[in-house]
C-alpha cells in the first residue's frame, strides 16, 4: 500500500489547471475524448498537471467538466463524482439516495459542500474505472490515508450494490486510526433509506472499528449519528468525496 502523497496537490487542490494547449482541441483524426481522468494520465498529459477540472466524455460523447486528482496517489487518476458538506447532509441526494438512482447536484459546476454527478456520468466514468475511493475534507487535506476508504470494482460494485449491513472487501479502509487491508468491511445502502456508508459501530465484518464509536456511527455517507473524532464529520464545514479511478 501507498502511504504517501503529494503535498503539492494537496496545498493546491482548489487551483484549476494553468492554461495550455488543450489535448482534445486537436484536428479531427487525432481527436481525443478522454472518458476519465485516467485517459488524461495514460495518455501523459495529466503526470504532472495541476489537480482541478478537466473536459470529459461520456458514453454518447457528451462533454461535461469533471474535477481530476492526478497526484494524491502516484500513478492513479481520480475523478470526482460526488462531494458534501456536513451542513448538507440531510439532503436527499447525500443522505439516503444510492448511486444507482439518478439525482445530479450542480454537476456542471464543481464545488465541495454540493456536488452529485449525474447517473449516466457515474456510470460513463464506472465502464472505464477499476477503482473507487471515498475521502474526507480533501480540499483541506488531500489524502493523507487518514478515514479514508479504497476498493476494487470487481470485488464490491458500490454503484448496484443495494444491501444492508452486507460484508463487503476493501483494499484499504481508515475509521478513526482503524486500520484494515484487504478485509471485509459492513456497507449500507438501500432506496429511499441509507446512501453508501459504512456503520461503524458494527463488528460482524473483518473489520472492525466499533471502539471508540459512538452509537450507531456513519462514516463516509448518511450520517444520522455522525461522530465528531472521524474527520468527514467533525464539524458542519466537513465535507465527504466519493471518487471513481485506475491506475497506470
């Protein structure tokens, strides 16, 4: 596991690329459509490029602007789909809708505390994904492995997956200095009830991080009983990221 990251791009992470050629505007035969922000990165235009929006394509070839992270984990490329503020978590579309039902939030206009991709976006970005992650308070922090989470497609499709208290493998997850690689971890999401989340004060699952939990504990999404010691939730100005990638 990759436990460092780039001070840089977390110091920067609110500042938009500087100007450019743009890759896509080439001439018709060379016409590049990057569906993620990891075409960017395969293609090299985004291995030393500043985080911050980017032009993609989605699977009818509708172009829409996204947020790339191409430096917090070195050889990966994030693209942002979903990111709120504490003080909006009991919105609809960040408190009990899953990400299999459509429910855009200003996804044309990037921003932190109120941010949702629409369906086809997320499902664009998921054909040509390996990777999701969630964060926390990355505009402050950027990723420094800390109540962080990071999984695998193949093992546990978040973007379908509709269950409730289910064991579900990880590559790596972080709740409040809990720290598990390559466990089970307890995932709910259900219609109309819970978006994506893990119940942190449930054991049952490889990991475990009830200690120090408070009851019934949300982390990274829903937040009915929010504790203030994981950083997602530690005050109304946290804010949660949901992310999908690859790597190199």
């Amino acid at each position: 596991m990759t436990v460092e990251f780039s001070t840089w791009c977390r110091k920067k992470v609110d500042s938009c690329p500087t100007s450019k050629p743009d890759p896509t505007d080439m001439s018709p035969a060379q016409t590049f459509h990057p569906y993620s922000c990891l075409d960017y990165l395969e293609r090299g235009t985004g291995c030393n490029s500043s985080c911050g929006v980017y032009k993609l394509y989605d699977s009818n070839g509708n172009s829409f602007p996204a947020y790339c992270d191409f430096q917090s984990e070195p050889g990966t490329a994030w693209t942002l789909v979903m990111s709120w503020s504490q003080s909006h978590r009991t919105l609809a579309p960040f408190r009990n809708t899953p990400f299999k039902v459509n429910s855009p939030v200003n996804e044309n206009a990037q921003n932190w505390k109120l941010y949702r991709l629409s369906l086809a976006r997320m499902k664009s970005l998921q054909s040509h994904s390996t990777h999701w992650r969630a964060t926390c308070s990355y505009p402050t922090h950027g990723v420094d492995f800390r109540d962080y989470v990071r999984g695998n497609f193949k093992d546990f499709d978040i973007v379908n997956y509709i269950g409730d208290g289910q064991c579900k493998k990880v590559e790596f997850v972080s709740i409040r200095n809990h720290k598990g690689m390559h466990q089970t971890a307890r995932f709910w999401q259900t219609n109309g009830a819970w978006g994506l989340h893990i119940d942190s004060s449930h054991a049952g699952c490889q990991f475990n991080p009830s200690s120090g939990s408070v009851s019934s504990e949300d982390s990274f999404g829903f937040y009915g009983s929010p504790n203030p010691k994981f950083r997602c939730s530690k005050d109304d100005q946290s804010t949660t990221q949901w992310w999908f990638g690859g790597h190199l």
